[in-house]
C-alpha cells in the first residue's frame, strides 16, 4: 500500500484543489440566498401615498371572491392557441378546443395570454417565480428534486396571514414548498415521469366535487400528465394527444360547473378561472433551458360575467387574420402581484438578496375580473360605458400606486443593506423616474377621492398617470433583469487561481515521475518532440478555447468528434507511409463517422425528437416507425451485440488466467446480459414473449441486474481485503482485472441506455482496441529509441474525445433538459431521492466518465505496445499512473476553460440557459473523474505489485493472449 500511496497522494491532492476551486468559484458565481426579516402586512399601506379606504385587511379592493387555479404542467403556447396562429398545423393543436371556444364566444370576459417565464425552466423555479414575484436563483435547480420550503414572503403566506382558504391538490412540490399552508391537501407523488396518470386522477377525483363546496377561497389543481407524456414520449406521439383530450373533457366539466353557479348571490358569482402552465417544453418533452418554446407557455383567464373592453392603450393582444380570436402577452413574474391586488391581499415582499421583485399588476387579466368594474348600473350607451370605464381606471391607477411604492419601498430597504448590484447611477434614475409618477399624483389622487369631475377631464389624467408607472416599473424590471445577480469576483478570481495550480499540479506529477523512474516520451529522432505530442497538445488547447464561445458549446459533440476524425487521419496517414494497420485505421474512421450520425441524432432531439422517441429512451427506435425490416433489425441488432459482448466475456474465462472471485464476476455479468435481453424482449412489438413477460420484464429484471451488479462491486471491493489466501493464490493479469470491473460496472449502464447501449458498449471496445492498436505504429518504428518508452498522450486525447462523443451521441447534452428522468424509474415505480439521483447519475455519466475511467488500462495491457523486456512489473504501475494522470489532466484544462468562460460570460444573454448549465455539468464530471480515478487506482493497485499480464508470459494465456502476440509481431 506504501508504494501505491507514493503515486496516489498526487491524485489526493490535485481532487482536493478541484474541490476547494470549485467550491469557491461557485460560492462567488452562484450565490447562495441571505434571508432578510422582512415581510408585507396590511398595516404597511399606511406609509404609502396610495388610497387606503378598503378593508383592513386588503391592500386592493378585493375584486373576486373565489380563484380557481389550474396548472397544467409544460402547457406549451401551441398547445393552447388556435392552430391558424401558427405557419403549419400539427397533430397537437386544437385539442383544448373548449379554451378557444370560450375566448371566441365570450371575448370580454375570457381571454388567452401567452406568458413568457424567465429561465431556467425546471418546475420548482417556475413555481417559485409564480408565487413570489421575483426572479429566481439559478442554484434553484440544485433542489429541483427535493424542494426546501420557501423563505421569501410569497402570495401563498399572504393568503394564509389574511385569512383565505387555500385547497391544493395534485403535484406534491407544493407542500414541499408551502408546508402547513394548505386548509385541504391532496398531494400526489411527481417525480416518476413514466407515470401519466396518478397525479392527474387525483386532481380530477377532487377537483370537481370541491367546486361545490364553500371550505375554500383559492383552488390550486396542478396536473403533470402532459410534462410526463413530453418526457417520455415527445410532444407529437399519441400518449400527449390523449393527455391533451382529456384535458379539454376535465376542463369542459369545470366551466360549466362554475358557469351553473355564476348567477346572483350563487356560490361563482365572483370567481375567476385561471388555467395556466408554468413553462413549455421542446418537442422531445424536456424543459429547463431557455429557448422559446421552452419559456413561451399559456393561461387562460374567464370570468363569468360580459365587462366591458380595457382602453386600447393596455391591450396587448393580436389577433387572428378573421379577428375571431385575440391572444394578449403576459409575464409570469406579473403573476403574483396580478393575482394579490385581484383579492386584495397584501403584495409579497422579497425577503432574499437575489430575490428582485418586479411583477406589475397586469391589466387586461385585471380587467377579468368582475369586481374591478361597477356592474351596478346596468344602463347602456356610450356616457355609461365611459363611466364604467373610468371607475376601473380609478381602481386600476390605486394598484398601480401601490405596486409602484412598494417596488420602491424594496428597492430602497435592499439599497440601504448593500446587498443589492445596482450602481448609484441606476438608484438615481429608479429615484427620478419614481419622482415623476409621483409628481400629479396629490391631483390624481384627489379625482379617485371625487368623483363629480367629467370623465373628459379625468380619462386623460388617469391615463397619464398609468403611463408615468409604468414607465418606472418597466425600467426597474429591465434592470433586475439585466444586473439581478451579484458576483463575487474576488471569490471567482480565487477559484480560477486554484484550477490553474492544479493543473501545474498535474504536469509536476508526470514530471517527477518520469524523472524519478528514467522514462521518457516517444521521441522523433530529427527534432526530439513527437508530432503525437504536439497533435495532442494543439488538440486540447482547440478544444479548450472552444469552450469560450456559445456557438461551439451547442455544438460541443460535433468538436469533438471532428478533432477525434482529425487524429484518425493524421493515424491513417501513418498507416499508409509505413503499410501498417490500415485495417484499423479505417475501422476507427469509419466508427468516427457512425459517431457523428449518432451525435447528430442526439443533438435533433431538441428540435424534432418525436420522430427518434418512443417508450425506450433510445435512439436506435427512431428508425423503427416506417418499415417492418427496420423495426425487425431495432428489435433484433442491440440482442446480437448483447451477444457478441458475452461471447467475448466467454473467451475470457476460459482461454485466460481468470478463476475464483473474477471468473464468477464476470459469469454474473453474462447472466446480467441474459437478463437485459429478456427485459428487451418484453418491451418488443414483434414477439409474443412480450405480453407473457409483460409485468416481470418492467420492475424486476431491472432490479435484479442491479443487484447483482452491486453484488459484483462489494466482491471486488471487500473480498480482497479480508481473504489474503485468496489474493496471494490469484495469478490474475491488468487485463482481466479490467474486464472484470467493466463488466460489473457495464450491464447497469447498458440497461439504463436502451437498446443504443450495447452497440454503444461494442463501439467503444472496437474502438478502444484501434486506438491502442494504432498507436503501436510510432512504437514499432521507434526500435532504436533508448531508455523505457513510455505511452504517448495522443491516444489518451483520443479516449478522452471518444469519451465526449459518446455522451452527446447517446442523447445527452450540457442543458437540464438533457437530464433523461425515465432512466431514474427503470425498475422502480417510486420516488426515493437517493436511488433515483444514483440511477440518473449513472444513465448520463456511465459511458464517458465512470466505464472510460476504468478502461484506461487498456493502453497498458495491451501487449502489442510495448517489448518484451518491458513486461516488469514496476513498468505497469508507472505507467497506469501515468495514463491516470494524462486523462485527469486533459478533463481539468477543459473545465477550467469552462470556468474561466462563465467568468467572463457572466453577463451574457445565454448565462442561466447555456453556460451555466454547461458549468455544472463539467465541474460534476471533473469530481467524478476525479473520484472515479483515486478509485480505479486503487482497484488495480491493490495488490502490493502489478504482476505481468499473464503468469507465464502472453504465450501461457490461450487464444487471446496468442491473438495479440500475432498482431504484435505483424
């Protein structure tokens, strides 16, 4: 153990500066929240110039009595909108026809908005900016999966705090975020994405009978069944069509539930009806980011009474080409300043530093409701009108008032704290323009005081006055925007300071270790640099630098695997110069181009995935929708390379010096395999098998290859360790060692993939075995170098953008929208935070980080790279070190270009939807690499030396050992 603690307290170090770097980079990048002890009470309207006739207990004049609120989860804007507002029809428009009908038939008081949410799009975000007000914090994400309570005063405890009946029923975030608010509750598990109708059933089952009920003043139904049909499904398959259906059927039952009710003095009299969403999706179902069909989503507002039109100045809306049907714009953060002021409670008060409130009180979803205008005088003609029209004017001038002042009143108590980044030219001229709306008001206020001036005189100062606050509540929502997040950028500086120590750190490593051991590079003879050494140098510098524009990180799998081409040229040349291996250059070329179409496919899925979707997350079914000999080979080419892949595992137990605890590992993967291809075989359409097998396939094959890869795992893990006999007896190889931790670790990993998975597994062992056989080249022809020629960092670049390629070419991207939240439920029905974060981990980091990291040994035990006299076994760990250290390498100068890009991106447009997002990712990754090399390095360690690869030579190993013998003697 001394001996590998020599080499392995490099590793310990260089994960422990990666650690302290990005914990401090992300503590000055992504602030954490500072609660602040401030909240609205009625009390406060007293400090504001504002009219404050009403109620106690009310801000506004409350203006409806019951609000019901339902959330229809990723409700995308055309999923709501007539399909004649849109260039091409599609299959899912048109289905809420119940939606259109209303805002056709009754445009006074219905009407379709569509809302704009600010990214990023996860749903616990949403929910917080619609309950808010405010802006929220991109480390939000982070608790997309276990939602802390919230902290910040918010419209849900201004309900609460004023007396109203909150009944809430549907997705369980909300009692996670509001716990103890609710009068009723009726919660119902979220996070399993394969579930389409559990939450939706529990929301209908108590959703119309409430409606006739009096124990409550705000309903909140919030259904999931269409975000989970877009997760697993996409947007144009047939699960989210019927989804859509019964939507409109539930949503038909509502209306005339409240219409029947809506009579004088009946319990919907004064309701309002909000259908909404809380983001969109992209048409592969995934949300998170911040492009337009993922923050352009829809409400839905009806009152039940025929108002009058809001003045032309407010109105938003466009209209189709008839004028039938007319769509006004809404902004979510409007949301909960709109919905407070509508029942006259109190404004939520931001009570965090990076929490900006700005919502304004939005008037045409003001104007629905019927208590905003005096109904009492049912008189026509155009003098009523006008009358009618200036009483709302006067009410709606009074919430601007308020909303104005205590957007102020925020902006001054944050100010004075010195918590907020607003400079002291940007506080001026919030101050002046606030100053300007104020100017008229002591007259303005007085004509909502008396009311016998003429409606010519007074219109026009209304007016005026709407505009005057408006301006000041656009301008401070454009600035929140812009300057909402405060960075730390001593603490930035600091963090970017300790990547570049670690990557000095690295090159000190190889460094010491080459001079300590007398080993050097592959040199060239003319100029004592290999060219593989400046390939691979120029590669990950390109690489690197690439990372500082948004254009390449969209297309960061295309980089990589055009960078990955390139060596396979420079390789083929080679090939061609000396009549070596052409075979497998060609092979590795051709296997970079499959990559390229793969990756391709992976990146459209942002676009028109619904074409590659179906049950399985995986690709290989998108070509397996329009003729049967294409459905036969998706089926039948994933089963055959499960096959190939045992076989292989087959050879080597048999023809090598593999038995006791490995030989039974890798029999367990076999059976592991066996297994897959039956859970395969119960997910088919063209077998029989499939509905005998139907139920057993779903939940337990799954678990039991869990299990037994978890099995295998603690076996290679603990076994060692307490049964010496076992260890000293084992006559093992690096090689075998290898295969057996793969196949432990690869059946979890191809089951979570889908049927891409296996192929994907067989792609990387073909080429894996090019690379390795490729770089054998410049070994061969460099006989008469001196000393110990040590393996170049060409083919580690290569394992490390093959790596890349493989992450974007089985479906994943750098956006939480790339997250696949199936693979977290295969096998499992139920949310536990834990298991499903461990499985999600493993779908999205299992081929290129967890099995690439355990198969760098491969440029080790490879025989045909090095000579004879080089099988020492002192060589091996060197080496193997070595490889570790050149891949840790390569992954910490791609992250630190990263950082060093967020930090200066940090006011870019695309920071929250692009480079933040691509920030977490890799400094996950970074620590996972890192993580997982201390553990590989262990693993192949263990023993107190690294025997040879075999016993008695390469000779003694059967059929494989021969295999490579013949080829490194070609």
């Amino acid at each position: 153990m001394w001996g590998w603690w020599r080499l392995g307290k490099w590793m310990v170090l260089i994960m422990f500066l990666h650690i302290i770097a990005i914990l401090i980079f992300t503590k000055g990048f992504l602030l954490t929240r500072t609660e602040l002890p401030h909240s609205s009470h009625c009390s406060d309207l007293s400090q504001s110039p504002c009219l404050s006739s009403y109620p106690s207990s009310s801000w506004t004049k409350p203006a409806v009595d019951r609000l019901v609120i339902i959330i229809l989860d990723a409700l995308r804007f055309d999923f709501v909108a007539p399909s004649s507002f849109f260039e091409e029809k599609q299959p899912w428009m048109d289905k809420l026809k119940v939606l259109q009908k209303m805002a056709l038939e009754k445009p006074s008081s219905a009407k379709i908005f569509k809302a704009i949410a600010d990214p990023p799009t996860t749903s616990l975000q949403r929910l917080k900016g619609l309950t808010t007000g405010a802006l929220p914090t991109f480390i939000d994400v982070g608790n997309s999966f276990g939602a802390p309570a919230i902290v910040e005063d918010n419209f849900i405890n201004q309900l609460i705090q004023n007396g109203k009946r909150v009944v809430m029923m549907g997705d369980d975030t909300w009692t996670q975020l509001f716990p103890n608010h609710f009068n009723k509750s009726y919660p119902y598990p979220s996070f399993n994405v394969k579930d389409l109708d559990t939450v939706d059933n529990g929301c209908i089952e108590h959703l119309l009978p409430s409606l006739y009920q009096q124990d409550w003043d705000v309903l909140i139904a919030h259904f999931l069944g269409v975000d989970h049909a877009g997760h697993i499904y996409g947007v144009d398959s047939t699960p989210m069509i019927e989804k859509l259906e019964q939507y409109n059927t539930v949503l038909e039952k509502v209306i005339e539930a409240l219409q029947e009710q809506s009579g004088p003095g009946e319990l919907h009299e004064n309701s309002l009806l909000i259908v909404m969403g809380d983001h969109g999706q992209t048409l592969n179902g995934d949300h998170g980011g911040g492009s337009a069909e993922e923050v352009e989503t829809s409400i839905f507002a009806m009152g039940f009474k025929d108002l009058p039109s809001v003045p032309s100045e407010f109105d938003s809306s466009s209209c189709e080409a008839n004028k039938n049907i007319c769509i006004s714009s809404f902004q979510q953060l409007d949301f909960a300043v709109t919905v407070s002021s509508l029942l006259g409670v109190p404004f939520p008060f931001g009570r965090c530093r990076v929490s900006i409130l700005i919502g304004r009180v939005n008037p045409e979803l003001y104007a629905l409701a019927v208590g905003t205008w005096n109904l009492e005088d049912n008189k026509t003609g155009n003098d009523e009108d006008q009358t009618k029209l200036e009483e709302w004017m006067r009410n709606y001038v009074n919430v601007l008032c308020i909303n104005s002042w205590q957007v102020k009143r925020y902006i001054d108590v944050y100010s004075a704290l010195s918590v907020i980044g607003f400079s002291s030219e940007d506080l001026f001229h919030i101050s002046d323009l606030y100053a300007k709306a104020e100017e008229n008001w002591s007259y303005t206020r007085n004509l909502l005081l008396y009311k016998n001036e003429s409606c010519n005189t007074s219109l026009p100062d209304l007016k005026r006055q709407t505009v005057a606050y408006f301006n000041f509540l656009s301008y401070v929502a454009e600035l929140a925007r812009s300057k909402w997040t405060e960075f730390n950028l001593k603490m930035m500086g600091t963090g970017i300071g300790i990547m570049l120590l670690s990557l000095y750190g690295h090159f000190l490593a190889i460094k010491k270790l080459n001079q300590s051991n007398g080993v050097s590079l592959p040199l060239s003879r003319d100029s004592g640099i290999s060219f593989g050494l400046m390939l691979a140098s120029f590669i990950v510098v390109i690489r690197a630098c690439s990372l500082l524009s948004n254009s390449f990180i969209l297309e960061e799998g295309k980089v990589a695997n055009f960078l990955l081409a390139t060596t396979g040229i420079m390789k083929l040349r080679d090939s061609f110069m000396k009549k070596k291996m052409l075979l497998e250059a060609t092979v590795f070329l051709f296997l970079i181009f499959i990559l390229r179409i793969a990756i391709e496919v992976g990146l459209s899925k942002q676009a028109v995935t619904s074409q590659f979707m179906n049950v399985s997350s995986s690709w290989m079914l998108g070509i397996s929708i329009s003729q049967p000999v294409w459905t036969y080979m998706a089926e039948i080419v994933p089963i055959v390379a499960l096959i190939i892949l045992g076989y292989f595992l087959y050879k080597v137990i048999s023809n090598c010096c593999c038995w006791g605890i490995l030989k039974y590992v890798i029999m367990g993967t076999i059976l592991s395999y066996m297994l897959i291809a039956l859970h395969w075989a119960t997910e088919s359409n063209i077998s029989d098998l499939a509905l005998l097998l139907k139920g057993i396939g779903k939940n337990y094959i799954p678990r039991t290859i869990y299990a037994i890869g978890l099995g295998q795992l603690s076996l290679l893990a603990f076994v060692p360790l307490f049964s010496k006999e076992e260890t000293s007896n084992y006559k093992g190889s690096l090689f075998v060692k290898m295969i057996t931790i793969l196949s432990a670790c690869s059946s979890t990993v191809i089951i979570l993939q889908g049927k891409q998975g296996a192929l994907v597994a067989l792609g990387s062992i073909v080429a894996g075995y090019c690379i390795m056989r490729l770089e054998g080249i410049e070994q061969h022809s460099d006989n008469g170098a001196t000393g110990a020629s040590m393996l170049g960092p060409l083919p580690v670049v290569q394992w490390s953008l093959l790596a890349v390629c493989l992450f974007f070419a089985t479906g994943h991207w750098c956006t939480f929208d790339g997250l696949r939240y199936g693979a977290a439920f295969m096998g499992f029905d139920e949310f536990i935070l834990v298991r499903q974060a461990i499985l999600l981990t493993i779908d999205t980091f299992g081929f290129s980080h967890i099995l690439s990291v355990f198969a760098l040994p491969l440029f080790v035990a490879c025989p045909s790279l090095f000579n004879q006299t080089e099988y020492r076994s002192s060589l091996f760990s060197i080496k193997l070190f070595r490889i570790f250290m050149m891949y840790g390498l390569i992954m910490a100068t791609t992250v630190t270009a990263t950082i060093l890009c967020v930090a200066i991106q940090r006011r870019h447009l695309m920071v929250w939807g692009l480079f933040a997002p691509k920030f977490v990712f890799d400094v996950v990754g970074l620590i996972l690499t890192d993580v997982l090399i201390f553990l590989a390095s262990v693993y192949y360690f263990a023993e107190n030396r690294i025997r040879t690869l075999c016993d008695h030579g390469v000779e003694d190993c059967g059929s494989i050992g021969q295999f490579y013998l013949a080829k490194k003697n070609e």
